[in-house]
C-alpha cells in the first residue's frame, strides 16, 4: 500500500501540471472522482487552487443539449 499511496501522490501532481491541458471533459471526471467522499469546503478549496493554477480552465457553461 506504501507504493500506491507515493503512485498516487505522483499521479496527482502530475494532473495538476497539465490540468489546463486536458479537456473540460476530463477535468470533470478526476475533479468528481477526486471530491467523492469530500465536502462541499473541500471542492470549494480544490476548484479555487484549480482555477489559480490554470485560469484558462475557466470554461464557458456546456451547451444546453
């Protein structure tokens, strides 16, 4: 579990170096799977250091299908 746990810690920071690189798309699933069993202070926090990091994923809304 040592290993998975420094993987993950890898992962992650390697998500956020290219976070504004990746689609809207798959910034949704990570930030969701990432936030699952997290409050709502939480993906707050999360969403502000995402969004100081990397402005651009400042995205317009999704079209309304």
């Amino acid at each position: 579990m040592q290993n998975e746990e420094r993987f993950a810690v890898l992962i992650g920071h390697a998500a956020l170096a290219v976070w504004g690189d990746m689609t809207r798309d798959t910034q949704e699933a990570l930030f969701e799977t990432a936030m699952k069993h997290h409050d709502d202070a939480d993906r707050e926090a999360f969403a502000r250091l995402l969004h100081a990091r990397h402005p651009r994923t400042l995205h317009p809304p999704k079209p309304v299908a």
